[in-house]
C-alpha cells in the first residue's frame, strides 16, 4: 500500500514552487496534498478499528482544520476555523503537509512509516532553507494547537446503559441478531463527546417518534416489515440495490465522493481545504447529535417490533416470530431517528454548498459488509450510482435503512431532516468567520 502511495504521488509531483500564492495556477500540487492526506488518513483508520470508533473520522477533522487554518494564517482572504496562526514568508505545500504530518502520526504513530513517506515526497521538492523551515514551522505550530483544543473532547467515552424491561416501543436487546455480546450496546459514549462547532451534543433535539399505537406508527410498521424483510417479493432490484450499497460508513463514502468531485470539479486549494474541513466536522457533529437522540428516546428496532407485535398494545400490527431483514443484520443501538441518514444529509448540505446543489454526479461503492462488521465483503454490481442533487442522494440514503429492514421510515425521514438542520448550522458558523472576497 505503501509503494501504491509513493507512485501516486510522484506521479502528480513534479515541480518545485517558489512562493504560496493562492493562485489556481499554483494549486494543483497543494490540493493533490489534502486528497492524499485524507485518503491515507481514512484508509489507516479503516485498517485499525472498521470505523467502528470515532477514532479515524476524529483524526481527519483535526487534520483537514490544521490544514486549512495553516491555509488561512497565510491567505488574505480566508478566515481560521479554530487556530489563528500569524502568516509568514513561505510555502503553503509544505506547511499543510506538516500540519497534516502532525496530526496523523501524533493519532496513528504505528504508520509513521507511511506518514513519513508522504511528508518526504511534498517537502523533498524544496531546498532547506529558512523559508522552508518557517513553513514547517507554521504548520506544526497550528496542528500541535489543534490536537491541545480536542484534548480530552470525550470521544472515546465509556457511557453506562440502562437497560429497561421489555415495553411497547422501548430498544430491546437482540444480540443474536446483531452479533454482539450480551448486555452490549453501541455507541453510548459517542452521545457524550465534545462536538466541533455545535455548541453541545443536544443543541437539535428531534421531535418524539410515533406513538406505538398510532396510525403513522401502523403505516411505518407495516412498510419496513413487507419491504425490509429478507428475500421480499414487493422490494424491487433497484431498492435492494440501493439498501446494499447505501451501507458503507459515511466517513468513508462520502469523503471518496469528495476526493472524486475534487478532481472532477478542480476547485481551488483555498476551497477544496475548506470543503474538507466540513465536510469532516458535519459527519462528526452529526454522529454526537444523532445519538444523544437516540439514547434520549431509546426507541426499539423493526427487528423487535415485528416479532413482539402481538405485546405492542396495537391491534393492528401483526407479529411474525421469525421475521428477519434484508441482511439478517440489526445493529445494537437504538433506532430513532437514523444515524445513517442524519450523517449523509449533513455531508451532502456542505458538499451542496460547496458545488451547488442542483448538479448531476455519480457516486462509487465497490463493497459493502454482507452483514454487520466482520462478516466478510460484498462486491456491489453496478458499483455506481447517479444523482441529479445532493439532496437526491440524502434523501436515497436515509431511506435505504427502511428497505435494508432496520429502520422506521420516520426513522430515515427524521434523519434527513436532522442532518440537514445541521450541516446549515455547520455552515453558518463557519461563514461567520470567513471574510469578504477582495473586489
């Protein structure tokens, strides 16, 4: 992999630059930089943990922020996210390289192999003199203020759960269908984590789900028990297409979706390093509100909903006892609202705005888990699909979860709703500290 790193690099490598103008003409090589930075980093916190922790989206935020605060202590133009850092005589490729050096190997020191492989490719194009050095400088000094800020930010937090007994709409365990250990529960401790730029993890507080004895409750039941259910005669190909493909994580998908608008779209440095930046906050940021949510309303599962139905209080739902879904998969957390679809409607805003909403795009995922975690790949054919919007996609995966037998469609509806609310405040904050375009 590492060999793989060095070729990609070299090939888009071969010039020096002389100064760090903003320039689109001197752009090209600083920009491959942050697409590497991000890929390498992504593709190492895949390897370790699945991004089963919020480890590696974690590491890229802070990545893409010294990046781009690196970016703006050298630009007229551009306003820090976080870390005001004084400008100074010297490369920008070099000084985001380190920023981003600093980062990856202070989170993932086993890879300073490959950390320092990428460093010495960027840096190598430079002569060692004091302008070089004030880049390195600069771009240390602004991640070493970063990693200080997230210091102690939560993100590994060990929550207690409280399990309650079994009730009407209550999250139950099923650790037969989830894999895991009994009395285990997902993602308590992602609720208590210090968000990026929301000002705490409860700032968006969704509104209840459906009483279990409702009619919006019945219409929702009743849907993901016919359309979610293992080998359904009434999903069609395409949706079990697209509850498949839909699966990948968002940190994973949707930063691939950027690297390859990125090169499709060749935006500008100053833009690319912005777009990242919130792209990885949003998908953060989204995950701590989404589950504060989730353990705020404790909500069960299709999967248990449908085989307790005869105890749910409600004469018209009917109980299957052996009801499985799509991917015969459920994972343990609970359902309301969709974290999936809070996570990708969040990115999808940023990318919105970074773009523009109403463009067409295709978007590739060569594999997915056959199940849950470890249970080995599926390869995805097609391995592409197409949009008319970022919105379009959102949209597609949040109610993907509802044809892969796992959630509620007021579940994925919720979601959608919720991610965008917040990729706008996202968005908002940081367009308060951006400064005007020079006329």
């Amino acid at each position: 992999m590492m060999n793989c790193v060095k070729a990609i690099i070299l090939v888009v490598i071969c010039l020096t630059y002389s100064n760090h103008s903003l320039a689109k003409s001197a752009d090209n090589r600083e920009v491959e930089a942050i697409l590497i930075w991000n890929e390498r980093i992504l593709a190492v916190a895949e390897k370790e943990d699945g991004f089963l922790t919020l480890k590696g989206l974690r590491t890229a935020a802070m990545a893409h922020i010294a990046m781009h605060d690196t970016l703006a202590a050298l630009s007229n133009h551009a306003m820090p996210i976080f870390i005001e850092a004084e400008s100074s005589d010297t490369m920008l490729l070099v000084a985001i390289t380190q920023a981003a050096f600093v980062i990856a190997l202070d989170q993932y020191p086993a890879e300073e192999k490959v950390w320092n492989s990428i460093r010495s490719h960027f840096l190598d194009l430079f002569p060692d003199d004091a302008k070089k050095h004030r880049g390195i400088e600069l771009g240390e000094h602004v991640a070493i203020s970063v990693l200080k800020y997230r210091k102690a930010d939560g993100w590994n937090t060990e929550a207690d759960y409280q399990w309650h007994p079994m009730a009407p709409g209550v999250y139950a365990e099923f650790n037969e269908h989830s894999g895991t250990p009994e009395g285990f529960v997902f993602g308590a401790g992602w609720a208590k984590a210090r968000p990026f730029l929301l000002s705490s993890s409860d700032q968006f507080r969704s509104p209840p789900p459906p009483e279990v004895t409702s009619q919006d409750y019945e219409r929702a039941y009743e849907e993901v028990k016919s359309l979610g259910r293992y080998n359904s005669e009434l999903r069609t190909k395409d949706q079990t297409h697209l509850a498949l493909w839909w699966k990948d994580f968002v940190e994973n998908s949707h930063n691939r979706l950027a690297r390859k608008l990125v090169r499709e779209r060749d935006p500008d440095v100053a833009h690319t390093a912005r777009l990242f930046a919130l792209l990885n906050i949003a998908i953060f940021d989204a995950y701590i509100n989404v589950f504060d949510n989730k353990f705020h309303y404790n909500h069960w599962r299709p999967y248990t909903a449908i085989r307790w139905a005869e105890n749910d209080g409600n004469p018209e739902t009917k109980s299957e006892s052996n009801w499985n879904n799509t991917h015969k998969h459920t994972y343990a957390f609970p359902s309301y609202p969709s974290a999936h679809g809070t996570a990708c409607s969040a990115a999808m805003t940023v990318m919105a705005h970074s773009f523009g909403d109403g463009m067409d795009f295709s978007m590739v995922t060569e594999e997915v888990d056959k199940a849950g975690p470890f249970s080995g790949k599926l390869k995805m054919e097609p391995s592409t699909r197409t949009f008319s919007s970022f919105d379009e996609a959102a949209m597609e995966c949040s109610l993907s979860r509802i044809y892969l037998g796992i959630h509620f469609r007021y579940d994925s509806l919720e979601g959608h709703r919720l991610g965008r609310e917040l990729g706008k405040f996202i968005l908002r904050q940081a367009a308060a500290k951006q400064k005007p375009s020079a006329n």
